[in-house]
C-alpha cells in the first residue's frame, strides 16, 4: 500500500483502490470515480488532520468517501479516539450510498457520525447544541453564498488554532469567499495544494487581498486551501473589509 508524508502508516485499501482503478463500487455495480478530492488533495488533509490531531472534526460533502476516508486515515494514525461529523443530504439519491459502505469497509464506522440533512440546517443546530470542532472540511454547494453559510457556522465552531480546508477554490464563486475569509483578522493560510505550475502560497501576507493574484494573472487558483484560526473572532458588530 502506499505510504504517505513519509510516516510508517499506510493509505487504506479501499481508498488506494478506488484512486488507483477511479471506479467506485457498490455490490455488483461500478461507478466512474468524479467530483472527488485529487491525491495531492487529500495530502492536504492529512498534513492538517495529523498537525491538529482533532477530538471532534467536521466534513461537509462525502460523495463517494475519498476525503472522509483521507481524514479517517489521519484520525486512525493519530492513535485516540475522535469523532468525525460528515454532513451529506444527497448520499443515498446521487451517490448510492457508496460513501458510507467505503467508511464502513475500511472499518472507520467508529470515527463518522453521519447527517444526512442540508449543511444550512445541519450546521446552526450543531452550533447551537455547543458543538467545537478542531478541524472542519467544506466541499459542499459550491454557491458563493452556501459557501459562506457554511464557513459562517464552521466559524462558530472552529477553536483557535484549528484549522478549516475549502475545496475547489478555483471555482470563481468559492474564491471570492476564501478572499472574504482573509480579511478577517483571526485567519490566516496555512496551506494549499495547487494546480501544477503554481507556486503555493503557505505564509501569511501583510495583505491578504494580494494572495490570488499570482493565481489569477495565470487564471490558475488554488484547487484547495487550509486556513488556520489563528486568534478569537472578536470583530466589532459593524465591522467591515473590502475584498
């Protein structure tokens, strides 16, 4: 099996299979693997889940299982018990279930508490239950305005010092709320994984503003990002940035 970041602990069988033949299977049938974290995405994950070592962590879109299975991987090789959170409203009607049965047959049943609802209801009432999470992932309705609803809660949610990964930050939509996001005071980038030929930005600026342009001049963004919550979200009520 493949061995990853250098560590003795190896990818599980049911997530090197379905990168290597990109087919996911349920029972009989075989379906295209697509809409799926790359590898060098779910390094990403891993670099996060290992550097925070969540007790609670938190996903939104599971799909066929690749970055739920990537997280749970990093949650088994941190060695304590941990709950994952995945929140998933079309699992069994676009996806067959096959997310789920992945979990299952790599033996990470243990680790997932599985929603199956809408991340805009799902979300306030894990807030308003007193959920904290360490680490959160988003790859849900890729809408400017959904993606913001769900950093709005993971937000509330998110301790200091964790960390949140946002996918496809190439999507023009999605871009601008990670633009959004670094204006804020309390984060900043921790890490990304970027289309071949980019240069990966893993420092904090002066201006967040300016990170994207590198990007955008060569109309190649980031595929996805990890910003780190680096201070207490106190902004005043009123406040405001520009992005």
């Amino acid at each position: 099996m493949a061995m990853r970041n250098g560590s003795k602990s190896a990818m599980n069988p049911v997530l090197e299979k379905m990168l290597q033949t990109r087919l996911a299977d349920e029972e009989s049938s075989e379906f295209p693997l697509h809409s799926n974290m790359t590898a060098d995405e779910g390094e990403l994950i891993d670099r996060v889940f290992r550097a925070v070592a969540p007790d609670v962590s938190l996903e939104i879109g599971c799909a066929y299982g690749v970055s739920t299975l990537f997280a749970c991987d990093a949650l088994a090789a941190n060695g304590k018990a941990a709950k994952h959170i995945v929140v998933d409203p079309f699992q069994y009607q676009n996806w067959s279930n096959i997310g789920r049965s992945n979990i299952a047959r790599a033996g990470y049943e243990h680790f997932v508490e599985f929603l199956q609802q809408r991340s805009e209801f799902a979300l306030p009432a894990l807030a308003a239950a007193g959920t904290c999470v360490q680490a959160a992932i988003i790859d849900g309705y890729h809408t400017f305005d959904h993606t913001l609803v769900d950093f709005f809660y993971v937000n509330r949610m998110l301790g200091v010092g964790g960390i949140v990964i946002i996918d496809d930050t190439d999507l023009p939509a999605v871009s601008r709320v990670v633009e959004h996001i670094l204006t804020y005071p309390a984060y900043e980038i921790f890490t990304i994984a970027a289309p071949p030929g980019a240069s990966a930005i893993t420092k904090r600026t002066k201006n967040h503003r300016t990170f994207a342009l590198p990007f955008r001049r060569k109309r190649r963004h980031p595929t996805c990002m990890a910003l780190r919550k680096i201070a207490k979200d106190d902004r005043a009520w009123n406040w405001h940035a520009d992005f």
